[in-house]
C-alpha cells in the first residue's frame, strides 16, 4: 500500500493508474476507522483495479461549537487497517495541503433545497463543506467509482445530486449500514458514549424498526408514528430528538401518507453526542 501526503504525489500516482487503464475506486473518509469504513473499502475492490482511500478530517464541514478539534484521529491504526483489507493507496493531505490558502473562498454548494433540510437546518452550512472537499477529493482522484455509506443518508443524497448535476464522471455506490452485534449504527462518534449511554443506544434503531414495521403492517398515520417514538425515546433515556421523520428519498421532503419509496431518518442525542440512524422503506400500495 502506497502513502500520499501531497496533491503532487497523489496526482502522480494516479496517473499512472489511469495510463495502464485501471478503474479505480475511490473511498473517502475521516479516519478513526471502523468496520463500516473497512466495508467500504471492501466494496471498491470488487468494482475497481485499485483503491485509494483519503482521511481528511474536513474542516469546512465543521459548524462553529462542533467538535472538530477533538475528533477522534488515529493515523496509524487507520493506515494499518487498510492495508490489512487491500487499499492500494491512502491520501492523508495535511489541512494547508488541500486548503493552501486557509478557508476557500471558492465553495461548492449544496442543493438547497436538499442541503436546508434536517441536519442542515441544525448545521447551517455543513453540507457546503462536505460537497466542496468531496468535489476536490474526485477532482484530484479522478475516481471511476465512489463508495459512501448509508447512515449519512442525506449527505449521500446531496452528492448524488451533485454528481448528477456537475456530470461528474464517477459510479456512487451506496453501502448498506454497519451495526453493531446489539443494532447500533457504527459510527467513530461513538466512542463519546459513557457506558450508560452506550446501553441507551441502541434503542434509536429500536425505535425505528419499530415504526418501520407498523408502515408495513398498513399504519398511514405517519406523522403520529414519528411522533409517538420521539416521545419513546425520549422516555427510554435520550436527552432530545433533533428529528424523527418519514421522507421521500429523492427530496428528503417529511411524507404525510405513505408511497412506494420512503426512508425513516433519525437523530437523537445522548449527553454531546448525536447519534445519526435511517431505515429504507419499500411499499406496496
């Protein structure tokens, strides 16, 4: 496995790649892996000759009071398990490296009306910093496929949109949510919970398999549901429920009655940490 800490050693690299006519697959992540990143990583390799992972904890994606100072960093443990799972390459650009200037002025903005709802309405402006570093992380991979897990669910949508949008040359791949043995969604955030916290959590997917199941047991009260298990979780030991909602996939638009296509989406708050989890939903109507 090769290391690349620089734009030019990137680039060279990867043109070479590109000249013997390999697919590459591109995983991008910020570090402090776990088993759903390495999953990822796993996926690329059966879609691509090579795979370049980067770990860049993204500043742009940082609200002011969030935690990007503290995020969990783990270099060498990051780089050990990716060579373990056949990443051919990992990009690890120091901030000034891929922000030379300091903040870029230059941003690429989200879909408002994708990006001002639901985390973007509590992170104003977070998903403008995920779609800028995404747009120059596929500009300096030249990436033939991406891999992006599904427990982001709207910052999965929004780059899709993106994509589309900006044609952008590149195959996204969503990957299916890693849980843990007790259903918790993995996340590196997690290592925040104490352990009272990490026995409440579960229950946030709980919750959500539980309003799934009354959707397709023919339940149309939508609104009721969402709001009966916000009320449960809140119960159950959660310090608050930033949302709880039933919505269309494409639009990320609350549903008021039930369609072919829905996604069940969740945050809920245990001390500082938020605990981010979704359901696809398929209907027959």
């Amino acid at each position: 496995m090769e290391l690349a800490n620089t734009v030019v050693s990137l680039r060279q690299q990867i043109t070479r790649w590109k000249c013997s006519g390999m697919k590459i697959a591109f995983v991008p992540t910020m570090g402090n892996l776990h088993p759903g990143h390495l999953g990822l990583v796993d996926i690329a390799k059966q879609n691509a000759d090579k795979v370049v992972a980067s770990i860049f904890v993204n500043p742009l994606q940082f609200g002011e009071g969030e935690d990007f100072s503290t995020y969990p960093r783990s270099l060498e443990q990051d780089q050990t398990h990716l060579r373990d799972h056949g990443c051919d390459l990992v990009f690890c650009p120091t901030v000034e490296e891929l922000y030379p200037k300091g903040a870029l002025a230059t941003r690429v903005m989200a879909d408002p009306s994708l990006a001002s709802l639901w985390e973007g309405a509590l992170r104003p402006g977070h998903f403008d910093g995920v779609c800028t570093v995404v747009a120059k992380l596929f500009n300096l991979v030249q990436p033939d496929v991406a891999v992006f897990g599904q427990k982001d669910f709207q910052q999965w949508t929004i780059i899709k949109q993106m994509v589309a949008e900006l044609s952008w040359p590149v195959s996204l791949i969503k990957a299916p949510i890693a849980r843990a043995v007790d259903g918790l969604a993995l996340s590196s955030r997690n290592r925040y919970l104490n352990s009272m916290q990490r026995q409440i959590a579960p229950k946030l997917f709980v919750a959500l398999q539980d309003v799934s199941a009354a959707c397709l047991s023919g339940n149309t009260q939508l609104q009721a549901l969402c709001s009966a298990a916000q009320t449960q979780l809140v119960q159950q030991g959660f310090d608050q429920v930033d949302y709880l909602v039933i919505a269309d996939p494409q639009t990320l638009q609350p549903l008021v009655k039930p369609q072919p296509k829905m996604v069940l989406m969740a945050v809920a708050r245990l001390g500082t940490t938020r605990l981010l989890d979704n359901i696809e939903l398929s209907l027959t109507l």
